[in-house]
C-alpha cells in the first residue's frame, strides 16, 4: 500500500492559498497555485514508485515457547530487505489477539545493511492461547512525500500459563533459611503435637512438655520432642464463576487465585501433606483428588491451566456438595471466591456448614483496593459522593459477611491482590501449629 505524508499533503494543500495570492496581483497568475500542487503530486508519485519493493522483505520471528499471566515476555522481529532499494528508516508494529498486550505499540528502527530489528514485550492479560496474527511494516521515500506500507501474516501461537515463576520464587524465598542452616528438621521438631523422642528437660524448655511418667521412671525430668504432623489433606476449593473472572488490578481475580493455590501447593507437598484441587462454577469443572510429593506439582500446574474464565454465576451448592461427597476424611478446605453483599452470599454460607461439620475451612479473599479508594476519595461534584456511597456500602456488607465466617468458625485470609500468596502459607502454617486439623 502506497499513501502520501503528512509533508505531501500540506505541501499539496498550500497550492490553494498560493493561487489564490498570485490570483491577487494578476488574474492569469492562479496557475502557479495549480502548478506548485501539481508538482508536488508529481514528486509524490516518484517517491511512490522509489519505495515500492519488488521483491517483499524476509521477516523471521524469535519469541518465547510459553508466556505466563502478567508476566512478559520479549520477542523479536527481524527483518531483511531484498530489493535494490532499502529504507533508512522503518516503522514496526506487532498485531496480536485480545489476550495479549504489545509494548511498544510502534518501533522505529534504523536499517543497517539491509536488515533491522526491534524487540517487543509480550504481557498476557489472561489464560487462553495468545496469536500474534501479523508484523506491520511501513517507511518513507526518499524525497519524504510517500509512506510504503506493508503487512506480514505470522504463525505464532503461544499458551498462556499460569504464572509459575512467581510461584517458584516465593516458595524458594520460604525454604531459603532452611536451605541455608540445614534446619529444617528442627524447625519442624516442637511445632506440632505428634511425638517425635524424649531428651532430657532442661532450662528453657516448656513445661507442657514434661512426660511425668517416664520422669518417674527414669528418676529424673524428661520431656516429649514433638513435630509437625504430616499427610493431612488440603483441597484448594476455587469458584471460577462470573464474580472470580472479574479484573483485579489488571488480572483476573481467578488467576491471581490460581497462583496463591499453586505457592500453597506446592509448600504442602514439600512438607509432606495430600494436596488435592477442586474447581467449580454453575457445576464441577475440576476434581483431582489428593496426592503427594513434589513430584506431582507438574500435573497440579497442567490441570488448573486448563480452567476457563465463565460468564455464568457459581452454584455453591452443586459445587460444595460435590466436594463435600469426594472427600473421605478430615481435610483443610480452602476456599477461593468472592462476594458482594450478603445477601448474594447467603446460599454459599449456607452449604458451608455442612462442610464445616467434618472439615476446616479456611477463606481466602482478596481486598480490593481500588474499591476502597473510591470510599476514602474526597467528593468533588455529586457523581463523586454517589460513587463514595456506594462504595462503603459494598464494603460494609462484606465486612458483614465475613463477620458471620468468623462466627461459624471459618478461618478467614484477607490481603491484597498482590501479597494474598504469602499470606495464605502464613496462615496454612498457622494451622499446622496450632494443630486445627
């Protein structure tokens, strides 16, 4: 496609006012305004005709395998003019799918012996497979009066993944002291209730611990070592409905849940507990029962990347009555979802306690800070005050309701988008110590 600059079409327009002037001081000297835009249309055309390639530009592609949600990733374009004629200067554009964002939105690039290239960050917004669908490339002529531009389709696909590095870094940023002192054993002796060995009491020591009988026995104190119990069940229980497919601070709030189920997973399994993950929405999307070991992290990952984002609004009680019949012993249920008010929340508290008759279940919300923001905002004009009203409104009713969680003995975690990973093993070790399962 060949169109005209901005410098041809102002150099073109600025015939008119030219005529007219000439037009002034002698009537048959209006053909100079006509012949000055003619001219111009003139160079334009041979401007055209310079830039035209013959032969189209080679484009190769370099970008990542797999992206991950809110993390980016760089590809790269290359590009290798054939033709006897080669651009200075060229303008790249990346054209990909809703799923995807492309920074930056145009690069200019130099040309040095015929081939160029500009690198751009790929940011995915959500799960689903992002499609980079063409490179659009464009340049001037060389008298500056003509653009030549072009389209290149590409043949790029990519899954978008849950993000796993996160993941992997806070729980290596958990494990970091251990891994440092090799202590990991002690840490865990002492924190729990199952009998580990008897050592002698000293200074220091709890007196909880002294095991009278076997002080009497062998004449003198001595105390029971305790640890942390191990192989309990911990069932990520995850709405996916239309509230959790709801942005948060530029992600899903069901990927942002993802990600903190995935940390709490993946602690679990390397302190030796059953971890299971269990999805739903209008009906039950995901079951994988318990298993252990790190070795099984991998498959956790590929089962809830394949969750889809829904439209349609959650049945808590198809889902937690599902759950409930797939659970054969005491677990630790937890529970991702979101609220609005009360009354919307009701049925879902409803069916929890018939959970919480067997089970533990600990609540996992997200503040939304955007929300109180809104709340705390100085009112400038009415839509202002209204906004502000609402807003505390809303929060006040989930104040309400969780309130309520509390009172039928739900443990409950609340934090920001951001830090609800590490707040969720601090309240999963929490448990563990203070030995509620």
């Amino acid at each position: 496609m060949i169109y005209p600059t901005r410098t041809a079409v102002v150099l073109t327009a600025v015939g008119a006012p030219l005529a007219a002037g000439a037009g002034v001081f002698a009537a048959s000297y209006w053909v100079v305004g006509v012949g000055w835009s003619a001219l111009v249309v003139l160079l334009m055309l041979l401007d055209a005709g310079l830039t035209r390639l013959r032969t189209p530009p080679e484009v190769v592609l370099d970008a990542p395998g797999s992206l991950a949600v809110g993390a980016g990733g760089e590809a790269r374009a290359g590009v290798l003019f054939n033709s006897i004629f080669t651009p200075a200067r060229v303008e790249m554009m990346l054209e990909g799918n809703d799923i995807i964002a492309v920074e930056p939105r145009r690069a200019f690039v130099a040309v040095e012996a015929k081939e160029t290239a500009a690198a751009f960050t790929l940011t995915p917004f959500r799960r689903g497979e992002a499609v980079l669908e063409k490179l659009w490339l464009r340049w001037k002529g060389p008298l500056g009066l003509a653009w030549a531009q072009i389209q290149h389709p590409l043949d790029y696909a990519a899954p978008v993944t849950p993000n796993i590095a996160a993941v992997k870094e806070e729980a290596l940023r958990l494990f970091s002291r251990d891994a440092l002192h090799g202590l990991k054993e002690q840490i865990e002796t002492g924190e729990g209730t199952e009998f580990h060995a008897l050592r002698d009491f000293v200074a220091g020591m709890d007196h909880r611990t002294i095991d009278w009988k076997q002080s009497a026995r062998h004449g003198k104190l001595v105390a029971q070592e305790r640890r942390t119990e191990r192989n309990h069940t911990i069932v990520m229980a995850m709405d996916t409905g239309r509230t959790m497919s709801e942005p948060l601070e530029g992600l899903p709030r069901i990927d942002r849940a993802i990600n903190a189920a995935l940390l709490l997973a993946y602690v679990g399994l390397a302190t030796g507990d059953r971890v299971g993950m269990f999805a739903f929405d209008a009906r039950p999307r995901l079951s994988t029962g318990a298993t252990s070991g790190v070795q099984s992290f991998p498959l956790i990952q590929r089962l809830v990347s394949r969750l889809d984002y829904a439209a349609e609004e959650t049945n808590f009680t198809l889902g937690l009555t599902t759950l409930a019949g797939d659970l054969d012993r005491r677990s630790l249920i937890v529970m991702f979802t979101e609220f609005t008010d009360s009354i919307g929340a009701e049925l879902m508290m409803e069916n929890l306690r018939r959970l919480l008759k067997r089970h533990l279940v600990l609540f996992v919300l997200m503040r939304d800070e955007e929300l109180e923001a809104m709340a705390r905002a100085e009112p400038l004009e009415g839509a202002d005050l209204s906004r502000a009203v609402t807003a505390a409104t809303l929060i006040r009713e989930r104040e309400v309701v969780m309130m309520r969680l509390r009172r039928m003995g739900v443990q409950l975690v609340e934090a920001p988008a951001g830090a609800v990973g590490p707040a969720l093993i601090n309240a999963y070790l929490d448990i563990k110590r203070r030995n509620l399962l």
